[in-house]
C-alpha cells in the first residue's frame, strides 16, 4: 500500500500540510483525554483543514482559483495558530510547541507559494 506521503513526495506543501494533521489528530485526542472537548473540537476542524484545503488547491480552475483557495488556507492556519497559543497559555493544557513550530513551516510555505502565483498571474495578465 503506497502512503499519502510516497505519493506526494514531490510537493512538499501537501506532504508538510498532512504530517501536520496527523498531529494534530493526535493532539485533540490528548486533549479529549483530558477533557478539554471544546479546544480540542475546534483545534481539530481548523489543523485538518490546513491540508484537506491545501490538497484541494492543487485542482484549481485557473491562478485566481488557486490563490484563494491558498489564502482559505492560511485563514485555518491563522485560527489553528489561536488555538495553540491559548493551550500554551492555559494552565492543564499540553504544550503545543511543537506543532506551532511546523505550523509556522507551513505558513512560511504558503506565503512563498502564495507570492509566487501572484507575480506569475500578474505576469499572463
């Protein structure tokens, strides 16, 4: 059986985008076990997207497609951001360091793939 991430080596976004749900996956399951469901909901819908929209992306209809779909992207990325700075910041929550630091990799990722389609869609105009 090939894996999601076999499949996609050569996208790093898509490959970066999947790890980082697994994650999170893990991590509201953490924090389901410490019944923390409400944070653990919410960090769950917007971490997953991340990827789930990332992979939509790359069957836009034209640059213009792309680019908005990328920036619904980084809206989730923004909002899965809020979530772990507030578990950081809360007292019986786990740390989410680590998965802030490879969210801000995305986010890094998304803005370089971001500006890149702009100038070229600028350029076909």
């Amino acid at each position: 059986m090939i894996t999601f991430s076999e499949k996609y080596k050569d996208n790093a976004i898509l490959v970066k985008s999947f790890e980082f749900a697994k994650n999170i996956v893990d991590y509201a399951e953490k924090l389901e076990s410490l019944r923390k469901f409400v944070v653990a909901n919410q960090i769950l819908k917007a971490g997953t997207s991340i990827g789930a929209n990332v992979k939509e992306a790359q069957n836009a209809e034209s640059k213009v497609d792309f680019i908005h779909k990328l920036k619904i992207v980084m809206k989730e990325a923004e909002e899965t951001e809020f979530w772990l700075f507030l578990c950081n910041e809360l007292k019986n929550y786990p740390s989410g360091e680590k998965l802030l630091k490879e969210l801000f990799e995305i986010i890094k990722i998304l803005n370089k793939i971001i500006s890149t389609a702009k100038k070229k869609n600028a350029i076909n105009r």
